[in-house]
C-alpha cells in the first residue's frame, strides 16, 4: 500500500521495507485506526498485493467497489489508481505488502497485460487465499522478522509467492464473473462482505447464523444461500479458515501453547484445533512449527510449494 493517512491524528502507522530489489519490494505495515471510517483518497506508486497477517481493512476504489483483506484473503492494489482505505471494527490490521512492477507482471504472468498495460480485470480484487498461499506468506514473514533470510532467497520466494496468489486471483475472478452477471449481484456482494469483514474483526467469536444474518439483514438460511453463491464454501467454513488463519502465525512466530493458540482462535479444544490445522494445512500446528525451526530454507520452501490439501 502507499501510504495510508487519516484524518484523526490519534491514528498510528508503521511501514518498514524488508526488501528492495529491481522489480518487487517486499514492505510490512503496521495500522491502529482512530476510526473506522475511511481515509484520505490515495494513490500507490507500484501494483501491490496485499497480504494481511492480522486484522482487517477494505479498499474502496469506486461507486459500488468494495473490496477486504484479511489474513485468509489477499487484496490486490492497482499503481497510480486512487482508492480509500477503512478499518471495519476499528482493530487495524497488520500486512506483507508486495510491491511489484508491471515488468515483472510481464515476465510472470503475460496474459495479464493488455496493450502494454497492467490488465486489472484479469483478477479478483480480494481473493480467499489456498492453504499453500498462506503457509508460503506466514513462511517469508516468520524469516524476514527474524532476519533468518537473505536477499536472494527473500526475493525468489517472493515472486513465487506473487505468481502463487495472482493465479489465485485469477481463477477467483473467473468464478467471481460468473456470480456477479446476475440482477442485484452488488447487492448480494455487499451483503456477504459485512459478514466477511465482521467474522475478519472477530474470528473467534461464537457466531451463529442468526447473528450473521441479522449483520447483513437477510434470514439465516438466505445468508448460508448467499455466502456460498458468492465465495464458493459455507459460512462455518470461512469462520474455521478465519480461525486457522488468526491461529497460524502465533503456532509460527510465539512460543505460546498450542491449547492457549487453540482457545484464542476460537476452537474449542486442542484435539479439534490440531484436526482442522492438519486437514487445512497438511501439517500438524507441532511438527509445522518443529519444521519452520529447524530445517533449511530449502526445505521450508517445499514445505510451502507441496500440493493443497483438502479444504476443511
């Protein structure tokens, strides 16, 4: 992201670049918002994939255009494209921002160019992030914060983990275009992102579909309709994917219990947590933080580059 400015002084940022190489930077930023209001109109500099590791924010970039970010969600923010940022519950967010340029775009992924140009409707905005995508982010940031990497191999995991979440985006905006061609699909849409940003807020929260619901003003059965119409899984899943995501960089970068994770997260038992994380993941959170420690940089990448397993 460029850089995100509100009004309210008593708003905190933090940005530090961790990388800086000819075509991609790599950049952690830190928001406490004030307000949950949105921000100044900005613009950035490079294209930006945004990857959250706490949190949640929106993007908003034109009438009706509405997109979130959360840590099971990548966002993508075009170059010299304005756009307003909001803190949806006033939590702020944490982020891994790669800033990429559209010749490195060009070298990855041609087929996103059109005219010489970036090809923005080639992807989602905000795409659920595969289980691999996010265990490749938690990865590269747990060995940036701890200075456990140097630049090369910084820069290749990277632009792999950049080409991994543009395909991503791709195939999400396939699926997005064909939901969306319908009468009063942004009306659906913004239903289903206030559930999304409220769960993004709260993932541990007992929620129920009442509650939800009642969020996006529809029945409790409407929403469960809605939700898989628009994102492609059911809202108990997006709530465990939102749990795991919360639970994946404290099993990672704390040495707190894997019963104290468990509980913070949501879950409600270790036994249940160490389940849904191995069906998710393909690891248990044990032997993924064992591995994270103590194996090579070449193992933890074929760590991050093994098949998905089956979604929980």
């Amino acid at each position: 992201m460029g850089s995100v400015k509100h009004d309210d002084t008593a708003s905190s940022l933090m940005q530090r670049t961790l990388f800086d190489g000819e075509w991609l930077q790599i950049g952690y930023i830190a928001v406490r918002p004030a307000s949950s209001a949105c921000g100044e109109l900005e613009t950035s500099a490079l294209n930006v994939l945004a990857l959250p590791l706490a949190g949640v924010f929106a993007k908003h970039d034109g009438p009706r255009r509405h997109a979130i970010a959360t840590p099971s969600h990548a966002l993508l923010i075009s170059a010299d494209k304005p756009y307003r940022l909001s803190f949806p519950g006033c939590i702020g967010d944490e982020c891994l921002a790669l800033r990429f340029t559209s010749a490195a775009l060009a070298q990855m992924m041609p087929e996103a160019m059109s005219g010489g140009g970036f090809d923005e409707s080639t992807f989602s905005t905000h795409t659920p992030l595969p289980p691999v995508v996010m265990l490749a982010r938690s990865l590269l940031w747990q060995r940036l914060a701890t200075d456990a990497v140097d630049a090369f191999e910084a820069e290749v995991r990277a632009l792999d983990l950049l080409q991994a979440a543009l395909a991503a985006a791709r195939r999400d905006r396939q699926l997005r275009s064909r939901v969306r061609a319908t009468p009063g699909s942004w009306r659906r849409t913004r239903r289903v992102a206030r559930v999304v940003e409220a769960i993004g807020a709260d993932p541990e929260r007992r929620w129920t579909l009442s509650a939800l619901g009642a969020l996006a003003n529809v029945s409790p059965g409407h929403l469960a309709h809605l939700f898989r119409a628009e994102l492609g899984l059911s809202v108990h899943d997006h709530v465990i994917r939102a749990r795991l995501a919360r639970a994946l960089d404290a099993v990672l970068d704390s040495d707190a219990g894997l019963t104290e994770i468990a509980l913070d997260a949501g879950f409600a038992s270790h036994s249940h947590f160490t389940a849904r994380f191995r069906a998710f993941f393909g690891h248990t959170p044990q032997q993924l933080r064992r591995e994270a420690r103590a194996t090579t940089a070449r193992q933890l990448r074929k760590i991050a580059t093994a098949p998905d397993p089956v979604t929980a």
